[in-house]
C-alpha cells in the first residue's frame, strides 16, 4: 500500500541518500512519495528513512510559464518535467481557441480569440502519480499593419486632405512620423493629414501606428506634390472691336470668344 503523507499530514521527502535524517516537507524543493512506512522516529522529532529504495520522486512541472501567443498566428511549445518519465499531460478546461494540448505535452495550434487564459494542467505518470499547474497564457490580438503606401497627390498653395489607414489590431490608433515630412502638410496622431503644400517635390515617409492594446506596426508611405499648373485659355476669334458705347476713343480692345 502506499501513502503519501507523513505524521504532519505534508509530503514526506525522501533523503538524498540512505541513512539522511530530514524533518517532514520537502528536500531541496522536491516533494516525494513514500512507498512504504519503514521509517523510524527520533528524540527530536525527526523521521529515518532505513533505505532510499523505499522512496520515489513525485513527478514536478518544470514549466513555469507560457510564451505569449497572437491571434492568427501559428504557435507551439512543449511542456517540461523535472526529470524525464513517461506518462500523459491533461488539461482541465477548454483549450483556448485554436490551441490543444497533446498527451505528450505539447501545447499548439493557431489561435484564434486574443485574451488570458488560465490553464489547469495535469501529468500523471505510469504509476499513476501525479503533478498539477496552473500555467497563464495571454494571446495578443493580431497585428497592425500599416495599409497606406502612398498619399494623394497634392497641388501647392491647394487645400489638402488624407487619412493614414491601418487594418488588424483594435482601435482607436495612434499615429507618428518617425522619419520624413511635407512641406506645409500636418500629420495629426489619429492619422489625419491637412494644410497646404507649400513646395514641390516627392518623397517616403516612415510612420508608426499603435493600437489600443499597445500593438505596434510601421510602414513606408510615399508622397508627391506639383506646382499648380498655368491656367489654359481657350481659342480666340471673330474680329477685334470696341464695344459700341465707348468706340476707338477708349483706347481698350475688346475681345469675342467662342467657347
């Protein structure tokens, strides 16, 4: 028969080696099983263990925390024990969206809803002893990508408007030029663009776009600008002639034009 509990009611330990007197608890951090109640009690409380034969280790779960994961994207990490033995790996809740939990402990999938899950988490070995954990693990939502590639083209000394685009993450985003800039053009931080060109020319701008949740993207957006071109007059024609109140004395001529 075996027990798994000392006089106290806690884990007995087992010595490191035969003979090693320890008080009831844990030695060096790791609980073990009695097999047997061969031990003998001294004056000062403490237990003898006759032989370390009669002990075996508890299975522990070395993994003490989980690698973040992101919505959509692929993910994988392997649960560790302490030493190596065989047995299977449980979970006792729902996995979180997209992910499982094979019997060899591996933790995978894509996932597919951002939050944090706790994760009760069992091993038992083919002795059927057991190691329980609670493991955290906080997907972030996907990405922010920054859509704009290139503002509209914009005329000097015209009125001038744009919005920066962005897609995945939530919003409301956050928006900053960290490289690069248009004469007489204002980049405001919710991504609006407005002024009034004030030269020409061309040219990249590096912007940054944060969402709500601290997600961050960066992306090359491009530029152009022109002078504002010289007005076209249409054709002119019929005779030159002063208008008839006025006549040759006003020293003004007067143009008919057919559209």
């Amino acid at each position: 028969m075996k027990y798994e509990a000392g006089i106290d009611g806690s884990d007995i330990s087992c010595p490191l080696s035969a003979g090693v007197r320890v008080n009831g608890g844990v030695v060096g951090g790791i609980d073990l099983f009695v097999k047997d109640l061969e031990w003998s009690w001294t004056k000062t409380g403490e237990f003898q263990l006759f032989s370390q034969d009669l002990c075996a280790l508890k299975p522990h779960i070395a993994t003490t925390f989980l690698p973040d994961a992101q919505v959509g994207d692929a993910y994988s990490t392997q649960l560790e024990l302490l030493d190596d033995r065989g047995g299977y790996w449980t979970l006792g809740t729902e996995s979180p969206p997209g992910l499982t939990l094979s019997n060899a402990g591996l933790l995978s999938g894509t996932p597919t809803k951002a939050g944090s899950y706790d994760l009760p988490i069992t091993f038992t070995d083919f002795d059927g002893l057991v190691a329980h954990a609670t493991l955290t693990l906080v997907v972030k939502p996907n990405r922010v990508v920054v859509t704009t590639d290139s503002l509209p083209d914009g005329v000097v000394k015209m009125p001038y408007a744009a919005t920066l685009q962005a897609d995945g993450g939530r919003g409301p985003y956050t928006w900053t030029v960290l490289d690069g800039s248009v004469p007489g053009l204002v980049f405001h931080d919710d991504g609006s663009v407005t002024g009034e060109p004030t030269s020409a020319g061309s040219g990249t701008l590096h912007v940054k776009v944060v969402d709500a949740d601290g997600l961050a993207g960066e992306g090359d957006v491009t530029w152009a600008v022109s002078e504002l071109p010289p007005p076209v007059l249409g054709p002119v024609s019929g005779p030159i002639t002063p208008p008839p109140s006025c006549g040759a004395a006003c020293g003004t001529s007067w143009v008919t034009r057919t559209s």
